[in-house]
C-alpha cells in the first residue's frame, strides 16, 4: 500500500541512525603504539552514535535507536546525547549487558589500531521488538549500518525499521560501513583492518541494496557490498541492484555522487570538492562526511553542494584526534566555506577552534546567580590566627553550599565560586547537584602582577578537574597600568587561557580596575580590549559595577564585537552593602551582555564570623545566607 499525505508530511525527525553505540577512549599519546598509551579522552562513539551527534550539530532533527547498558557508560551515553540534541527516546537500557567500549590510539598517520570491546555488547543486542513503528515513521529518513546487518536478530531490527520506513513515505540510507572483525573475519587486534574480501558478506549486504535511497562507502565498502573485483564493476553491480543515490567516499580526494547510471569514466560522476588538510586521525572521518551530506540530501540541496559539506566535514575529523566531539556546528561549517583556514591542520587554526568550542559547549546558561565562597585570604583574616577556627574554615564553606543550594531549590542558573585549599568539602557537596555550576579559582590571592596559587604549572593541576568545573582567575588589571606590568599580566592570562583551551575547560576572567587607578566610563572596555587584542577570548568575563549606563554600553560593545559567542558578565560584590549593590544590579541590567552575578561576602562575611566565634549554629549561619542570598537573587530578577 503507498504512503498517505499524512504519513509523508507528519515528520516530526530529519534521521533516525540505528545500531552500534559505543564508549571511545582514545590515546592522547600520538604517535605511539596501543601498548604504550598512558591516558585515554573519552567520548561516545560507533558509527550511527557520530552521525546522530553530527546532524544534531548541523542543524538537522536526529535520533539514535541503540542499546546501552544499565551503567554509568550507558548513562554517559544517554546524557551526551541529550547534550547533543539528539533524540534519546529510542534508546533501550539492556538489563544485562555492558554498554561496548572501544580503545584507539594514533600511531602514526596511517596507522590508527583500535580494539573493539562487543563481546556480548548491549548495541549488538539490539531486536526486532526494539524497533517501535510510530518512533519509525516519524522520520524523513533511517539510517542503517552495515556492521549491524552481521547478527541475525540486529539484522532482523534493521530490516524491520526499513519497512517501516518506506510503507510510511520515509526514505533508506545505507552507510556500508564495513569492519571486517565485526563480521568475525579478523582477530581481536586488527580492529583497524578496512577489508577482506568475502562472498558471504557480499551476498548478505547485496539484499539490503535494493531497499535503499542513498548508498554510501569508501572504494573497499562498494567492493565488498557488490561482491565484485574491481571498483568499476562494483559500482555497475550496485547500480543493477538498487536506483539509490550512490556516494563514494574518496578520502583527501574529495567524493562523486553518482544519481543515475554509472558513466565508463568515473571521473564523469558529480565531484565533491576536496579540502587538502594534514591528516591527523582518520577515526570517525566517514561519520562526520555522512553527517554533512545528509545536512545537504535531505534538506534537498544539490547533491554537489552536499558532497562540498561532507566533504568539509571529514576534514574537520581527520584533523582532530576525536570522532563525534570534532564533527563541526552548523555555524563552524558556514565559517569554513566562506573564509577558509590557513592553516592545514585546522586544530591549530584559532577562529575556528573557538568557533568549535563556544557552538559545543557542554550546557547554555542563559543567566547565572551564583554564591562565591572561594575567599582564602579573607577568611583566614578572620580566623585572626586562631588555629583552631582556621581548621573549621572547610566546614564553613560547606554551609554555604547549604545555603545556596537551598534557594536554587534545584532550579536551574545557580552556582558557586569554590576554592580547593579550603573548599574540597564543599565541593563535594556542591557536586551532589547536578544542575549546579561551580568555577574555582586559580590566582593567588592578592598577587599583582597575577601569579597562579600552588603551582605556575596548570596543566598538571587542571587536568584532575572535573570537565564542568570552571576555571576563575582574578587580575587587578588597569588599562592605564605601567606596559610592563600590563604585559606581564596579560601573559599569566594567556597561560590560564590556553591550559583552558587544551584540558578542555571553561574560563572565567575577572577584571578588577577600580582598586588600582580611577574607574572612568571607558576603563574596563579599555582592559577587555586589551586582553582580546592578545587573543584571550573567555567564556566569562566577572566584572565590578560600572559608573553609569554608558560605561555598560561601551562594555557590551567591545565583548559583542570581539566574542560574540562568549557566554557573558556576572557581576562582583566587592564586599559592598546590599542596597550599593541593588543600584549596581540595576545599571547591570541595562546591558546585554551581563548575565548575572557572583557576590560572596555581602553574604557570607556576617555569618562567617559570628559562626567562627561561636556565636551562631550551623543550622543559623545556613539560613542567614540563605536569605542574604535569596534577597540579592529576588533583587536581580525583579530588575
């Protein structure tokens, strides 16, 4: 029976992917072999897992139907996806299975060995009554994979969404991918291997080509999907086959698309341009392409521009060391086909790495009030060398987590500035929810010119953080400050931006003038300018209240032209009474670009002191700030 109208235009999904789904942990070592590796970056992985999360990314309404297992990795499975946008609601949680983890590493650029860990997996568990006909068919188009046609019952669920699909208008999209130790024709070890020929794989993939609109594989997948010996009749053979959209994926030579008989010079096919880019992982490289193109096909560009943003898209995979968290945004692409890079690796290219950066970042915040309680120096002042309050400053500080919690009520925007000399306890409390942020700082206290706290080496520190933690550091910086001082400042700036940027973290810049020369109208655009000038793009700028309204108008200009992508200001106390900080609150609103605030001691301070000297309860000092808090949070909302 043909489709209905309804059943054509009700789509509420560009894609459905379905098969494996996969935990990747890759070597961060280059150029060494598997046995050698000494740390691994984790992220989800498998062939429909990237392309789900590379549509997403492009603009397209996907979802992912897979097993994962009842675990964390399962759970981080579903939780990056939700991250992604992607639609997770096909996802079936396998009681008895263990979510598959893949291990890969760089060796060289040729050589990318990787182990697949599927014994009994949860993807490869994936049936026929995992396959729910109105998830289906309210896609334009399913994708199935070929490693998932290897097992009966995965083959069974494939087949079963294919009919589903096309009795309801909804078109097939094959991508071959083709692992040889998948379909048990090669060792544990040679998960690398791209092909071994082989007549019952052939003769299998070939009754899945008739039911197909857009074929899609490298030169060794349409051989080992037709069966034949040579490229050209392999390409005939699945043309005699099936009418699909045929794509061949040609590496750094770019693709041709062939959409109707195959011409004697193959050449004579539609050619993707290619982009000549240094190739730095492969891994993930076809998932990234198949995302682009299917930006392109379904939204029906011309197939040559379809195969320029696969294209596109590959080189941003093999020029990354990661799979699905290197597939570029929609915004990253446009940026690429207009302007370039000059760069052949484009990991090193700068805009772009931003751009990739700032359109992937783990969560949006769209206002943040946050209770900081990362003061060392002030607190120890306190304790006025009392050794025995200094000791209870860790659970002062976890109070105050009480108390911040206690007014976010769960919601989401909140958040706390936590130190790790005296705030470990308290971080661990903060972690306890979830929708918390949390920055920490990493200056020491007071220093100017800006020196790091414990250590100068913030590689070594920043990578035992947790990957949401934000770094904070504070600079009393003055536009008007001696060259040399300025310079000195804007380096150590440099240093914590770029260890940001290579653990994979967010920063938080704060920039206090006002204590170190006049705060005039243009001071702090001035300082912001400068720091931008010197490449330092943060996520965050937290800044002091400003004169008037003008001095804001020049602030929102500067960040809106330098960074528009940057997440925003919060606004810093400085100690100040709560109705100073009530006309602050409301000449920061004025401007765009604040999007909250960050005060501590017009919190915190009263309590802190009356707790150490035992004048106030634990269950006092929690509620005094929680209304401190929940009064400043009513003063900024009602703005």
């Amino acid at each position: 029976m043909p489709p209905s109208a309804n059943d054509i235009v009700a789509k509420t999904l560009d894609v459905i992917t379905i098969g494996r789904a996969s935990v990747d942990l890759y070597g961060q070592q280059i150029g060494t072999r598997l046995e050698d590796v000494g740390s691994f970056a984790k992220s989800v992985g498998g062939c429909p897992t990237n392309i789900a999360v590379g549509t997403s990314r492009l603009g397209l309404k996907s979802a992912l139907v897979t097993r994962v297992g009842n675990e964390q990795m399962g759970r981080f499975v579903r939780e990056q996806l939700n991250r992604e946008g992607v639609e997770t609601k096909g996802i079936v949680t396998d009681p008895e299975r263990l979510t598959a983890l893949v291990l890969l590493s760089v060796e060289n650029d040729k050589s990318f060995p990787l182990i697949f860990y599927r014994d009994n997996c949860a993807d490869s568990a994936l049936d026929e009554d995992d396959i729910d006909e109105d998830f289906i068919r309210s896609a334009k188009a399913v994708l199935v994979t070929g490693t998932h046609f290897a097992k009966p019952h995965t083959d069974k669920a494939q087949r079963k969404a294919m009919r589903i699909a096309r009795a309801h208008g909804g078109k097939i999209v094959f991508d071959i991918d083709y692992r040889p130790n998948l379909w048990g024709l090669a060792g544990h070890d040679a998960g690398d291997s791209r092909y071994i020929a082989s007549d019952a794989v052939s003769a299998h993939l070939k009754t899945v080509l008739p039911e197909c609109d857009l074929i899609v594989g490298t030169e060794e997948e349409v051989l080992i999907a037709s069966g034949a010996a040579d490229l050209h009749s392999a390409l005939r053979t699945i043309r005699s086959l099936s009418p699909a959209v045929i794509v061949l994926k040609r590496g750094p030579m770019g693709c041709i698309v062939y959409d109707s008989d195959i011409p004697d010079d193959l050449e004579a096919g539609i050619v993707g341009k290619g982009f000549p880019i240094e190739v730095y992982n492969v891994l993930g490289a076809g998932d990234a392409f198949m995302s682009g193109f299917l930006r392109g096909w379904l939204r029906g560009e011309p197939h040559a521009t379809s195969a320029t943003w696969a294209n596109a898209c590959g080189a941003f995979a093999v020029s990354r060391l990661l799979c699905a968290p290197e597939i570029p945004t929609w915004m990253e692409l446009q940026y690429f086909l207009e302007h370039g890079s000059a760069e052949r690796a484009l990991r090193k290219d700068a805009d772009i790495n931003h751009m990739h950066w700032a359109t992937t970042r783990r969560r949006d915040i769209p206002k943040l009030m946050a209770l900081a309680i990362d003061h060392r120096v002030q607190l120890e002042d306190m304790a006025d060398g009392d050794a025995g309050k200094l000791a209870r400053v860790p659970e002062f500080k976890v109070l105050a987590v009480k108390a911040a919690a206690q007014i976010a009520n769960g919601r989401e925007g909140f958040g706390m500035l936590i130190d790790d000399k005296y705030g470990r306890d308290a971080l661990y409390a903060a972690g306890v929810f979830k929708n918390f942020w949390v920055a920490k700082p990493i200056e020491l206290p007071g220093s100017r010119p800006l020196q790091f706290e414990f250590t100068q080496d913030l590689g070594s520190r920043l990578v035992e953080w947790p990957v949401d933690h934000c770094i904070k550091v504070l600079c009393f910086f003055h536009p008007d400050d001696p060259d040399d001082l300025r310079q000195q400042q804007i380096e150590k700036l440099r240093a914590a931006f770029d260890a940001a940027r290579k653990i994979g973290r967010e920063i938080l810049i704060e920039i206090i003038a006002g204590k170190n020369g006049p705060l005039l109208n243009d001071s702090v655009a001035r300082a912001l300018t400068e720091i931008y000038d010197a490449g330092i793009r943060p996520d965050w700028w937290k800044l002091e209240p400003q004169p008037n309204l003008a001095a804001w108008s020049e602030t929102d200009a500067v960040i809106e032209a330098r960074d528009p992508l940057c997440r925003g200001v919060v606004l810093l106390g400085l100690d100040s009474p709560q109705d100073e900080l009530e006309a602050g609150f409301k000449a920061a609103k004025s401007a765009r670009t604040v999007k909250g605030f960050a005060v501590g001691r017009t919190i915190f301070a009263e309590a802190a002191r009356a707790w150490l000297d035992g004048k106030m309860s634990d269950d006092e000092a929690v509620a005094d700030m929680a209304k401190r808090f929940g009064a400043l949070v009513d003063i900024w909302e009602r703005q």
